[in-house]
C-alpha cells in the first residue's frame, strides 16, 4: 500500500512544472518589489510559520494569527504574541533563500484548488505563491531528507481527501 501511495505520489508530481531560479530571477530584475514576495509577478499568500511583527516570535499552531480578533480606534489588533505580549501584526516568514530552498518552485497543472487551500497545503510545509504568470507556485525551504514523505504525500493525500 505504501509503494502504491509514493508511486501515485510521484505521477502526479512528475505533472508539476519546475520554476527555476533563473526564470523567477529575469522577472524580479523587472519588478525589484518581487525580492520581498509582495508583487503582481510573485506574491507570497501562505507560509508555514508565521512572524511576531515585533520579536519575530515564530508561531507555527494550526490557527495562525493573521486575521484580527477586533478592532480599537482604527487599529485591527491580533492574537497576543506568547512571547513579547504585542498584538497588532503578525507577518508570513519568507524563505530564507529566494525564491525559495530548492531555488525552484513548483507550479501545479492546474491552480484553483491550491489558491483556496494555501493555508492548509502551508501547514504541511510548503511556502505557497501565486504568480500572475503561473498561477499557484509552491516552495519547499528545506534540505536534507526524503521530500516525498515528508511534503509531496502529505499533500497528495491532502488534495485527495
């Protein structure tokens, strides 16, 4: 059963198309706002770990704390920081390497569902993109182990549920 999962897994990989570094790289000499994931090039909408804006506190529970709780006098105000106690911004962690570890991303054959679901496919781990060129893009910010047990099952199963 478990040959039969990771075989499945790797089809419906192979169907992926890879970003390099080097194509991202020729958009952003064009859109310099691309370094920072905030553009209409490449622009980050789900992280696996998310930032105090204060202490950089890594929060990584299962609800993370971007939406604000309420709002006072204008400002929205968030879940407290367990850390530093501040509670008016949260931000996504960016990959530490641009665009992302593998310096490759991963477009998916097709990008509704990965868009509507960024937030759950950023809890298994990935760093989930939309770009206007490519739709969803997903990035992987790690090395050193077995991708398919550790993303690429995870998420199959998870489009399959």
């Amino acid at each position: 059963m478990k040959k039969a999962l990771r075989k499945s897994t790797e089809a419906w990989v192979a169907q992926f198309t890879s970003v390099p570094a080097s194509v991202i790289q020729k958009m952003a000499k064009s859109d310099d706002a691309m370094y920072s994931y905030a553009s209409p090039s490449l622009r980050l909408i789900a992280s696996p770990t998310i930032l105090c804006g204060r202490c950089l506190y890594e929060h990584d529970g299962d609800e993370a704390p971007l939406k604000p709780l309420e709002s006072k006098d204008g400002m929205d105000v968030f879940e407290a920081c367990e850390n530093c106690g501040y509670d008016l911004a949260w931000e996504m962690r960016e990959p530490s390497v641009f665009p992302c570890g593998w310096s490759t991303l991963f477009a998916p054959p097709s990008s509704g569902w990965f868009i509507d679901h960024a937030d759950e496919i950023a809890k298994l781990g990935f760093f989930v993109f939309e770009s206007e060129d490519y739709g969803a893009l997903l990035g992987i910010d790690a090395a050193g182990f077995d991708f398919y047990e550790a993303y690429w099952i995870p998420l199959y199963k998870l489009i399959q549920s």
